[in-house]
C-alpha cells in the first residue's frame, strides 16, 4: 500500500505479531475475564435462590422468575421478529439500481460497505430492539400476573358498568399491549423507511417520483398499523377516564369523570375512535390505489380533529356550561367519586356522631364533680409513657452493655399484668455493632451476632424519680412474660450479615459469672459447608475472607435480610408494608408483626392519594419508617398481617382481609404463600391490631370525604385537617396514639387508636377520631368520629398546648424544673372524650443535667377551662374535678398514682436496686475496680434514699410495719 500521509516516506517499521505465547496469554486472560463477569452474573442469582429457598418460599423466586424469563422471552422476541421482518421486506422490495440518481450515487458507498455483513447488521439490529423490549416487558411481571389470575370485585363501576376488576387488573395490560404495539410499529416504521431510502425505494431529491409502489405500500401498511393502534387507544381512553386523576376545586387527588368527561371527552373519544378506524381503512387501501392523497388527507382530518373534538369542545363546553354553574353540574359525578373513595379506603363504614364538645365544670355539683373524676379512670386507662420519649431511659436502665441498643421509638401492646391487660410499653434489645469494644471482621460478624431480651413496662404507671415501672427487666431478662427464647437474631437494626453455628463461638451475654458463649440452633441462613456456596457469597458481599477463613466450618451459616420489613418485602415483593414492624412475646417466643397492605391506583373514581406524603408524622423525620414513600394508591386493605420469628427468621403470612380481591388475585399467582385466617393462634390474635400508616391513611382521606353531601363537599366549609404535633416544633402532623379508652355508646374501654382534626385553617378542636384496634374485639376498624358543633370553641391540642405554655402558674414551675440546665420534654397529648367534653393529658419529662435520659416528672391535665399540673395523673385529675385526694387507709387510684408504701412497686424496686448496687460494689472491690466501686456506692445511696422517700410519703397505717 503506498505511503498517504503528507511527510516523506521515511524506513518502515514492521511490527511483528506476537508470539504464541502472548497470544496464549492474552486469551487465557480473555476467558478469564469472562468467566469471572460470569461468575459474578451466577453469584448474585445463586444467593437468592439459596435465600428464598431457606426461608421456604423457593416459589416466589421461581414464579417471579419464570414470568420475567418468559415476559423477556416473548415480547423480545415479538419485537425483534416484527422489526427484522420490515427490514428484510423493505430490503427485498427495493428496486434495481439501474441509472442512479446523484442522491443514489452519494448513497452507494454505505450500500457497498453494509453488503457483506447485511445478516449481521440485521442481528444486531434486531437484538438490541429484542432486548430492550424483553427488558421493558419482563418490568410488567406484577401486571401480567394479575391480569392471568384477575379476581372479580362483585362490583360495577357507576359509568360503564363493569367489574372494578377491568380497571384494576385488565386495563394496565391492555395498555402495556397498546404501547408494546406503537413501540413495534414505530420502529418498524424507521426501519423500513431507512432501509428503503438506503436501496432507493425513497427519493428526497427526485423530480418525478418519490417513492416506489412497493415502497409506498408497505410503508402504508405501517401507517395503517399505527393509526389502527391509535383507533384502539381512542376506545381504551374511554374507560380510562374513570381512573383519570383531574383537578376539581376542593378536591386534591380528584379520580374519575366530571360533567365534561362525560358530555365532552366520552362522544369525542367515541368519534376519534371511528374516524381512526376509517383513516386506517384508507392507509390499507393504498396497497390497491398506490396513492398517498386519500390517507394523508384522512390523517390530517384525524389531527384536526383530535384538536377540535378532543381538546376545543370540551374546553368550550367547560367553560361556558359547567363554570357558570359548577356545583349543580358536577353535583352526581361528585356523588360518585364519594361513595367510589369511601369503599376504596374502607372508610365508608365510618360513624360520624354530633358531640357537643362541652366541658364546663361551672355550675356542676360537688357531686357530678366526683362523679366525673371517677369517669375519667374508668374511661380510658390513660397512658403516661409516651413511647416516643422513653427511649433513652429504657437505654440507660436496661441496655446493660454497649453493644446493646433499643429503637429510637418503642411499641405500645397489651399483655397481662397480675391477670389484668396493661397498656405496655416495649422495645428489644438488639445488637448495635457500633457499640461493639474492638470492632473487628471476626467481632461484628462471628462473635456479636444478636441482641437479648424483651424490655417492658406499664404504659400507665411510673416509679422512684419518674422511671418505667418496668414489667420485665435485666439480663436475661425477667418478669410477668415468663419463660421466652430470648435472643434476637432478626430484628430492626439489625442490618449486617453474621456466620453462625460453626467453629467460632458467639458472645451470648455477659453476667455475674463472666460471659457466657453460644452457637445458633436455628434452622435459618445459608449453609457454607459447600464451597461454591462460600465463594458465591464472597463475590456477593465482596469479603473475600468468606471464602478461605478458619472461622466457617461445617455447620456455619450465614443469616442476612435480617430485619422484619425486607423479609416481609421479599417473600411477598407484591405488598406494601407498613412502616412499623413492632414486636410481641407470642408462645415463648418473639415475633415481629408487620401489617402489609394489598393497594392498586385503578379504581374508578376514588380520589388517589400519596402513600408517603400521607404516612408522614412528627415521628418520620428520623424515627421511624415511612411506607412507600412516593407510591400513589387510590385502594388500600391491611389484607395481610405477617409474623417474623425473631430467633430463626421464620416469615408467616396469614391472609387477615378474606374478601379482598386484589390479595385473592396474588393467591391465585403465588398459591401455597399465605395461610389461613385460621391458622392464627390465639397467642398472636392477643397481639394483633390496628396499623398505624392505614389509620393515617384513613384520616387523611376523612378530612375531606367524612362529608357525604356533594353541595357541601364541593364548597369544602366542612372540611378538616389534621393538626400540627404541638408538643414539637417539627411543624409536622401529629402522631396517631394507642389508648385502651371508651368511646361515647361502647359498653368498655377498648383498645383504641386515635386522632384528633381541626376545621381548615383553623385552631380549634373540629373533631375527635377513634378506631376500635383490638384484633380480637367484634368491632375490630369501626371508626368513630365525633363532630364538634362548627361554631365550637373547643379548643384543639395547639390551643391546649398554648393554654399550658402563657399559663404563669406553670411556666414558674417549668422554670423549677428548668433549674441546673435540665432540659423539658413533652410527651403525647393524649385525648379523651369525657360526659360531652374532651379531656387533655400530657405527660412532662425532665431531662437533668447531665443526665441522658428523660424521667416523668409532671403531668398536665385539662378540661375545659381548668388546668392543673401536679406530679402525678391521680392529683392532676383530683385538682382538676376539685376533689380531695382518698381518705388514708382507702385504696387510690392505680393509673398513675402512688400506690400504699407496703405494696409501692417504688420500694420494691429501690429494695432489689439496693442489692443489686451492694453486689456490685463488693465485687468491685474484690476486682480493685475503684471507679466501679464509686459508681456501685453512688447507685446505693439513690437506691436507699427513693426508699426513705416513699416511706415517709405513705399515709399513715400504710407503711412497712405499721
């Protein structure tokens, strides 16, 4: 070849092809690399094959499995068949190139360098389209699956009549088909029209004709696809306007047809439907006319008339039939979307009773006075724990060692106290690796594997300075939960991988005897024995050290995907779980609940809300877990309630919604997954209530749809919000609370959640809000809402928390209590509807100086215009209702009083804090422990001096010895 750079030739430098052994070389190094990208591809699959199937739900990953494969299979093999045979149709139609054009000629030279690899550029082409469609189509698996196994709703939509099932689980399919089919026509389109500019089937620049007759024709062909495609989305448009979110004044999140969508839209799609259809006719009967002229024309009409018919008269008809008088035209279409909402949210049960609001003491009686006091302890069992704030005390009483931790946000339950049920406080003592002394690889994943213990303690009560009167205590722990597997393998912080069960121990506690080892027992996590196991899941977690370490032996394991939620959310990836997993002692065992929703976003006309905007509380900031943050629903059921073992990792789920056909519909696609309603045992329904995020999700809604009216519901005067937590300056919303209280017209206190509402952009209480959350109770999710008159001056938890906050008397004491640096905490602004007024009760906790925990120190009691703020919930109330306090030697109240010395869980308390302090102390000294000795003195005088106070506050006759 000559020389055709522009510089003198110069001596050419020939280089040599490299020898055979480089060339052994570098293919060796080339398959090398290959099969390790291979191995990686295998690693990641062969982990969850061997997850799924220890946790025994192999048939989730092979289901979800199999329909990706075939989604893929199929619909890219559809688009590549669809697009490749364009292209060899359009290449077989060209013409011969026989006295060629300038623009031909410029076009030859592609020509000539695409021959001799035309099959392979084919390949390619079609490959690539293949794989992005297969891709796209395998994303549709939850789709697919619900269309193949659609269960009916027994229910018609009020504007074409047909199963809510058509919207919910056929009409997404349809329309993945209908974008499928666009997609396939359109690059098929480009394709062909390349292919045949490319062989001159096209001209640009030709005077005379610019396209062949088999050109024109097949190209029709596709036109004539696409606007028959276009035909079919002009009739599915139709239906889509029931789940059609639009803007509606007052109505945020508004679904399903207005007056115009059903006197403008509807006929227009109707007409767009039948003029596709004959546009299409005409672009097919080019193959016969070999003319453009009647289908281009008929296209421009179609285009003209999607803006006439489609965009202008509709807009005409808004503006001058449905503006002038938009309440009476949109009136039934409101009605619809009301009733469509309620049912869709299951709020359409809802109570809503008057309620007078009223709770004036002036003018009452000394009696009714007394007689209300009483009310107020039988009423509600009014919780002083707030569960938000007690955290740190749990952590500095019962965390024990630092490598121990409890959940920023501790759970409210029910458990038996001396055969009674008590509101309960509870939180885990989980492991928390950033406490563990010498952090290591073998430390944090081998020796510190889990957590250990229940921690409880009454919700109502509070001992000594102002802590937990705690249940159940220590290490191991002890108390009225009996005898339990203690430790805590799975749970919500626990989000690292541990090996277990092989040659290296694991740190099971450490108590007065030292620390005590363990190896796992369970049947859960992932065998190492196996080498390629290993290997895969050093490739999988990037730890090398997996793969070769002493430490893993025969019978090691690995457990990972070790909180309740990811566990849940993997063995059931179609539900959406509730942000709060909260834990129980069931049948000597720890389990964690977790409530899982079955949601969809089309049903016709309910308004859709945002599952994460509408879960979000002062309490999501940080706290706790939102579910689905940006997920838009317009249905949502708690069709599921789940059960996590915390010691094996076990994942039941038991179908709790036996009528929801949308969890029916996933049965039928993952058969065998989820048990009976039946099967729940009766330890566990003990435990089993209300969620939280649907209860949040419910009032959000009511704040709108708890008005049946369409006139009122439209002029939005009855509307409501919920209100700011006012005991923060998070400006968020305020938390739902647990309360075991008694609604007006309910025979007994229930176990209840509850909420309050204040009327729109104002202050004052608009109404009180309760659901009946006990599992086993017949009135399990019946709402009740009280509504306070509109020209009530109730006043609301702001309102209350501002009365607390100018009130001199108070805010000396606040200041008191303020001396030293200590810092001031407000607890849940508990509600109670009390003889047609509402009774206000916040706990206040003082954090001292120096000290990292909070402790209840006061607490605030309103009703009506009084207020009082003594030191505990029994004086509070006593000075409230103006009632002198029990005459000595009468038993007083036991929600949050001072019980008698002799049985003051106080002095127990101390008692045993004393022992235990002295134990310490002397074993301290035997250690030569000095700093541990100080701190085991300085904890027995505390203990010594909470005795010699509560003796000397007990009534005479009630102390020991007396």
């Amino acid at each position: 070849m000559p020389d055709r750079g522009g510089g003198p030739s110069g001596p050419r430098i020939r280089v040599g092809r490299p020898s055979r052994r480089v060339r052994t070389l570098l293919m060796t190094l080339g398959v090398l690399a290959v099969l390790a990208m291979l191995f990686v591809m295998f690693a990641g699959f062969w982990t969850d094959w061997l997850w799924y199937r220890s946790v025994d739900y192999s048939s989730v990953f092979t289901t979800t499995l199999g329909t990706k494969i075939g989604l893929f299979a199929v619909f890219g093999l559809l688009m590549a068949l669809a697009v490749g045979t364009n292209i060899w149709l359009a290449h077989r139609l060209r013409p011969p190139l026989s006295a060629m054009s300038i623009e031909q000629q410029s076009l030859d030279r592609y020509r000539m360098s695409i021959a001799p690899y035309k099959k392979w550029v084919l390949l390619a082409v079609t490959s690539l389209v293949g794989l992005v469609a297969g891709a796209s189509a395998a994303g549709q698996w939850r789709t697919w699956l619900q269309w193949v196994n659609g269960v009916s709703f027994g229910q018609r939509d009020p504007q074409f009549h047909k199963d809510i099932s058509f919207y919910t689980f056929d009409l997404p399919w349809y329309r993945f088909l209908l974008s499928f089919g666009f997609a396939a026509a359109v690059l098929s389109l480009i394709a062909a029209a390349l292919v045949h500019y490319l062989y001159g089937g096209l001209r640009l620049t030709s005077p005379s004709g610019r396209a062949t007759a088999a050109a024109t024709g097949h190209l029709s062909v596709l036109l004539g696809v696409f606007v028959t495609l276009k035909a079919v989305a002009y009739w599915l448009d139709r239906y889509g306007l029931a789940v059609k979110s639009s803007g509606l004044k007052s109505t945020e999140g508004w679904t399903g047809l207005r007056y115009v969508d059903a006197n403008a839209y509807l006929p227009a799609k109707t007409i767009l439907f039948i003029i596709a259809l004959i546009c299409a006719v005409l672009f097919f009967a080019t193959l016969w006319r070999r003319t453009w002229q009647l289908p281009v024309i008929g296209f421009g009409l179609m285009v003209l008339s999607a803006v006439l018919i489609g965009g202008l008269y509709p807009a005409i008809v808004q503006k001058f039939q449905v503006q002038p008088n938009e309440q009476a035209k949109e009136a039934p279409y409101i009605k619809k979307n009301i009733t469509a909402t309620r049912e869709a949210y299951g709020i359409d049960g809802s109570e809503v009773t008057d309620y007078v609001g009223k709770s004036d003491l002036k003018g009452k009686s000394q009696q009714d006075k007394e007689r209300l006091r009483a009310a107020a302890d039988s009423t509600a069992s009014i919780r002083l724990l707030d569960p938000n704030i007690v955290s740190p005390t749990f952590q500095q009483l019962q965390q024990v060692k630092g490598y121990y931790q409890f959940p920023s946000t501790l759970d409210v339950d029910r458990y038996k106290v001396d055969g009674k049920e008590q509101d309960t406080v509870i939180g885990l003592r989980e492991l928390n690796i950033n406490g563990i002394p010498e952090r290591n690889w073998i430390n944090d994943h081998f020796k510190y594997t889990h957590g250990y213990g229940a921690i409880t303690a009454k919700g109502t009560t509070a001992v000594g300075e102002g802590d937990p009167a705690f249940t159940e205590r220590d290490l191991p722990t002890k108390g009225a939960l009996g005898k339990y597997e203690q430790r805590v393998y799975y749970g919500e912080k626990t989000t690292q991988y541990s090996i277990v069960g092989g040659p290296q121990k694991e740190l099971d506690y450490s108590g007065d005897s030292g620390e005590k080892s363990y190896s796992y027992e369970g049947k859960s996590g992932v065998s190492l024995a196996n080498p390629v196991n290993r290997a895969a899941y050093a490739v999988a977690f990037g730890e090398p050290q997996i793969l070769y370490s002493g430490a893993i032996g025969d019978g090691s394991r690995i457990l990972y995907n070790r909180t309740p939620k990811e566990r849940v959310e993997s063995v059931a990836p179609w539900l959406t779980i509730d942000g709060d997993a909260y834990p129980a002692v069931v049948d000597g065992r720890i389990q964690w609940i977790v409530d899982a929703y079955t949601t969809t976003n089309g049903y016709p006309y309910a308004s859709r809300t945002t599952l994460g905007d509408t879960t979000a509380d002062s309490l999501t900031t940080g706290q706790r877990a939102v579910v689905a943050q940006q997920n838009q629903v317009n249905y949502i059921r708690n069709s599921v309630k789940a059960t996590v073992d915390a010691y094996d990792g076990t994942v039941k789920l038991y179908q709790w919604d036996t009528k929801d056909p949308v969890l029916k519909t996933w049965m039928k696609a993952f058969p065998g997954t989820v048990k009976a309603k039946s099967q729940i045992s009766a330890g566990l329904l003990d435990h089993l209530r209300y969620p939280q995020d649907l209860f949040k999700v419910q009032r959000e809604l009511l704040t709108r749809y708890h008005v049946t009216n369409p006139g009122t519901f439209y002029t939005g005067s009855e509307r409501w919000q919920v209100p700011d937590d006012p005991t923060n300056k998070s400006g968020n919303a305020v938390p739902p609370y647990y309360l075991s209280m008694r609604m007006p017209g309910q025979p007994a206190p229930a176990f209840s959640l509850t909420t309050t509402f204040t009327p729109k952009a104002r202050e004052n209480l608009g109404a009180f809000m309760a659901v009946d959350a006990d599992a086993k109770s017949s009135g399990y999710g019946k709402i009740r809402i009280l509504k306070l008159p509109s020209e009530t001056t109730t006043s609301g938890p702001q309102q209350v928390q501002s009365k607390f906050n100018g009130d001199p008397e108070i805010a000396n004491k606040i200041n008191i209590l303020k001396r030293g640096d200590s810092e001031i905490e407000y607890g849940n602004l508990l509600t109670v509807p009390l003889d047609d007024g509402l009774l206000y009760v916040e706990p206040v906790y003082v954090r001292g100086a120096g000290s990292n925990f909070p402790r209840l120190k006061k607490v605030l009691v309103t009703y009506g215009d009084k207020t009082a703020f003594e030191d505990d919930l029994g004086k509070a109330l006593d000075a409230v209702f103006e009632v002198k306090s029990p005459a000595p030697g009468t038993q007083p109240p036991t929600t949050g009083t001072t019980p008698p010395a002799s049985e003051n869980p106080t002095v127990k308390q101390a008692v045993k804090d004393a022992q235990d302090a002295f134990d310490a102390g002397q074993k301290a000294l035997e250690s030569k422990d000095w700093a541990a000795y100080g701190k085991a003195q300085q904890d027995l005088k505390a203990a010594l001096d909470r005795i010699a106070k509560a003796e000397a506050a007990a009534p005479a006759g009630t102390k020991p010895g007396s």
